[in-house]
C-alpha cells in the first residue's frame, strides 16, 4: 500500500515540475509566489514519495 501512496506522490511531484517549467519557458512575467508553492509541493511529495517507498521494502 505504501508502495502505492509513494508512485502517487512522484506523479504528483512530477506535474508539479512540468506546470512549473511550461511556466518558465511561456515568456510570460515570471510569479515567484506560483514558483516558491510549485517547488515547495513538488519537493514535499518526492521526499515522502521516497519515505513511503522505502517503508514498503523494509528501511
């Protein structure tokens, strides 16, 4: 199950990265405020992807 819970938060962490460079490369004003939230989020979900993955294999 926590195998699960993990893939789910990369995916997450993964649209998050993809929003967050289809930002960047639209040649509109960049908003720091969506760059700081998108960034936070993202790396949130790739730690405790990682946290819930490795619970599933036994560290």
């Amino acid at each position: 199950m926590f195998a699960l819970y993990g893939w789910l938060l990369f995916i997450v962490a993964g649209i998050f990265l993809t929003l967050l460079i289809l930002h960047v490369e639209s040649e509109k004003k960049l908003s720091y405020k969506f760059t700081i939230i998108a960034v936070i989020i993202a790396s949130f979900c790739i730690g405790y992807g990682v946290h819930f993955l490795l619970l599933e294999v036994g560290y």
